[in-house]
C-alpha cells in the first residue's frame, strides 16, 4: 500500500512538472503600440545566463534581428543601428529596443529564449501617426480641407450647420517612402453656413472650423473679365471725350468765322456814310 502511494505521488509530481512545462512553452502574445518616429520597448522575460535571438519576418523570410549568446550580441545589418537588447537582461529583461520607428517595421516579432522546452513570446506591433493640423481654404464658393502625415489612413468628412454632408468628394494618397497618408475634400457650398472639416482615425479626431470670407474670392476667369470690362469703358470714354473735342472745336470755329463777318459789314456800313 505503501509502495503504491509514493509511487502515486511520483506520478502526481511528473504530470504537474510536464504540464507546468507544457503550459510555459506556449507562447503569450502581446500587442504593442509605437508612434512613427519615436522608440518602443518589445517585452520578451528570461534567466541569468539564457541564450536568446529575435526574430521577424519580412518578404516572408525569417529575419534573426538580434541574438544574444555566450559569445556576446549579433544583428541584422538593416537593424544594427536601431536595436538593443535592454541592459537589464542579467534581471531576467531580454526586451528589445526599437528606434526610430516607421510604418514598415509593423508586423510580428518573437523572441526564442533557448531553454528546455523553448520560450517563446510573440509581439505584435502597432504603429500609428498622428495627422497634421487640418488646412482649410475657402475659393470661389469652394472648400478645401487637407491633412497630411497620419496612419492609418482614416476618413475626412464635412459637418454643415452642425450636420454631416455627404455631398462632397475627398482622395487619399499614400506616400511611397513614408507609408504615411494624406487626405484631401472639397465641399462647394451655394450660401454662407458654417462648415467645420474633420479628420478621424483610431486615437486621433481633428476638427477645423473653415472660415468663409465676407465678399467672394475672384477667380481667374473673373478676373480676366474685370480687365475686358475696365478696358472697354477706357475706350469708350476716350471716345466720348474725343468727340467734346471735335464738337468744342468746332462751334468754336463758327464764332469766329459769325464774329468776322459782322466785323466786315460793319467796315461797310461806315464807308457809305
């Protein structure tokens, strides 16, 4: 009876040591955010004297970002200059260190502690970017809103007295470089109301209030109308003006010829008497 019971516990003890183990190799993912720009920790647990090495894939090939042995610290050339693993690994932290984060460093990371059985933590990284503050313009009965520099690509839309349209056209475009979006809406509105254009995206809701000026802007075709307008009344004046001349001119003449002529008849008349 004895001799069973111990080996009852004996068994007892194996099964929660493997299923201990079981459970511990499984691996616990975690989501991290990031701001484009700035630096994020990726959490990864370990002991005094472990060998570990990150890893990622990228054009779906795995990439060893960094590894860490006996013989010191390895990298990854494209990460050699924006990775370390964190000083405190002797304290069990085997985090690594992410500068300068871009949009395209968004994707999966592990880390393999080298144990038996393996460890392995899976993070997941979250990158934003917050948009500019919005432009809005107003032209020839026209809005136009734009904000430039955000992810994810987000929505912008108009509010008209308070209430959403939906008559309004918008684009996005995606830098190639950057990854980061820019946004663009045009609204044209028929009478003065108050128009506010907002820009959403997960975290971030920016919201421009547009200010209409009093008198219309003049456009280019306006413009040139105004000149064809000016000239022809410069014209026409000119012409009017010419014409007093000639008519002035003229009655002037007259009198001095009607003056003459009654100068010689009165030399007439005092020659007879």
């Amino acid at each position: 009876m004895t001799r069973f019971i111990v080996t009852l516990l004996k068994t007892v003890t194996f099964l929660t040591m493997y299923l201990n183990e079981c459970f511990a190799s499984q691996p616990a993912t975690i989501t991290v955010q990031a701001f484009v720009g700035e630096k994020v920790l990726l959490p990864c647990q370990c002991k005094k004297g472990d060998t570990l090495y990150w890893q990622t894939q990228k054009d779906k090939k795995d990439i060893v970002i960094r590894s860490y042995g006996k013989n010191g610290s390895t990298s990854h050339a494209e990460y050699t200059n924006r990775t370390t693993i964190s000083p405190h690994k002797e304290k069990g932290n085997c985090s690594l260190l992410l500068f300068e984060v871009t949009v395209a460093d968004q994707r999966e990371y592990t880390c393999h502690v080298n144990t038996k059985p393996l460890r392995t933590w899976k993070i997941n990284l979250n990158v934003v970017a917050n948009y500019s503050s919005v432009n809005c313009t107003f032209n020839n009965m026209v809005y136009h809103c734009m904000a430039s520099g955000g992810y994810p690509e987000g929505k912008i839309y108009w509010e008209q007295d308070n209430q959403r349209t939906v008559n309004h056209t918008t684009s996005s475009h995606v830098d190639t470089s950057s990854l980061l979006y820019t946004l663009r809406s045009t609204l044209e509105v028929f009478h003065t109301t108050s128009v506010a254009c907002v820009v959403e995206k997960p975290g971030q809701i920016i919201t421009a209030n547009c200010i209409q000026d009093s008198a219309p802007q003049i456009g280019n075709d306006s413009k040139k109308n105004s000149v064809v307008v000016g000239l022809c009344v410069i014209i026409t004046l000119a012409v009017v003006l010419s014409v007093v001349v000639v008519v002035l001119h003229c009655r002037k003449r007259e009198n001095n010829t009607s003056n003459t002529g009654n100068a010689e008849d009165d030399e007439e008349e005092a020659e007879l008497y």
